[in-house]
C-alpha cells in the first residue's frame, strides 16, 4: 500500500507558511485553516483563479471542479482543504476572502 504524500501549508492570522513550498509533480497539498476567520484557498489571480491550468472560478460547482487548485468556497477554521498538484511551474495563490494573503507552491 503506498502512501500519499501529503505536505501541509498552514493558515494563521498571519497568512500562509511556508511559502514558496517546494514540492513534486503528483504530490498532494493540504492547506489547514489555523486561523480565526474562514480561508479560501485558490489559485492566482484574484479573482479569476485562472493561472493554475484548467482553473477558473467561473466553473467552481460543475463537473470537475476537484480537479481545479480552487477551494470553491470557504474553509471554516480548524478546517482544511487538499490539492493534488500535477502541473510542473511556479503557482502563486491567494486567499479569496483576503487577497492581500497570498503564497506560492513550486511543482518540480
């Protein structure tokens, strides 16, 4: 049985940590509300999401949007939201309830 490996971003009242996270194509990234409002992940930029390929907001609510770096909606605190990341690059993100709060993962 294989193990998934999961790296985790944090979210506080500070933002995002660690970024920029460096990690392999294929490799599943959680991002944990420890913070005192509700997040919502998504790809750069605001508020489109649609850096990240095959991402738009437009499309959060239809069929294949868990396959989009889009929360869709928001993650209440304590709560926690993952993503696979398949495509190799540098990809910024943002917190949608708060734009000023953003991060990076790089997909080697």
């Amino acid at each position: 049985e294989t193990m998934e490996v999961k790296q985790i971003v944090t979210y506080t009242d500070e933002g995002f940590s660690p970024s920029p996270l460096t990690i392999q194509a294929g490799e599943t990234v959680e991002f944990k509300n420890e913070s005192s409002r509700e997040m919502y992940p998504a790809s750069a930029m605001h508020p489109t999401h649609t850096v990240y390929p095959g991402t738009d907001i437009e499309k959060c609510g239809i069929a294949g949007a868990g396959m989009m770096f889009d929360a869709c909606g928001n993650i209440a605190p304590g709560g926690s939201w993952t993503f696979t990341f398949n495509e190799k690059g540098e990809w910024a993100y943002h917190d949608h309830m708060n734009a000023q709060r953003f991060g990076k993962v790089i997909v080697e």
